[in-house]
C-alpha cells in the first residue's frame, strides 16, 4: 500500500484498538468470590482467604474505576464467602463440643 510520501491514516484497516489496561483486578476479585463462596461450603479456612484477597482485590479494583459490575459482584461473593466460612468454623466448633462431650 503507497503512501505516497505520507504517513499511514490512524485508523488504517487491521489496527489493534487501543485498550486501557484491562480489568484483572475486577476479574480477579469476581473469581476469588465465587472460587471462595464454593470452597467455604467445603474446607472454611479456604473460603475465608479466597474471601479476604477477593475483598482486597475488589476494592483496589473499584478505587481504580474498572468494570464496576464484576468488582461490585466480587466484593458481594467475597464478603458472602467469609459469612459461609464463620458459619462453618462454629458448625465444626459445635460438632466437635457434642462429640467430646459425648465421649
């Protein structure tokens, strides 16, 4: 293609598209929520950590302005996983009082 002594047009044909950077943090914080809110049903200790980087993740995210649906539902998975992971530390607590105590 000739330019005939001029410089290519900016938008020419097969240009990549400028991006600013991309959303991992908001990713980042939407998948520790889900992956914290399943694990917290399972292993607690699990859901707990996945819950706490998912937060921290978020809001770092939010403070940066990317995707605010992902980080908004990230930090409502995340905080939900450490609410599943309390309930389940004081559900084996109770469980393992009741076995002790029936022994």
């Amino acid at each position: 293609m000739s330019t005939n002594g001029y410089p290519p047009a900016p938008n020419t044909p097969g240009a990549a598209p400028a991006t600013n950077g991309g959303n991992g943090l908001a990713i980042g914080s939407l998948v520790l929520g889900i992956v914290g809110t399943v694990a917290a049903l399972f292993v607690p200790i699990v859901g707990l950590i996945g819950g706490i980087v998912g937060i921290v993740l978020g809001f770092l995210a939010r403070r940066r302005g990317q995707a605010r649906g992902m980080v908004l539902g990230g930090i409502i998975l995340s905080i939900v996983a450490i609410v599943l992971a309390i309930v389940g530390f004081i559900l084996a607590a109770v469980l393992v009082s009741q076995v002790l105590q029936n022994q």
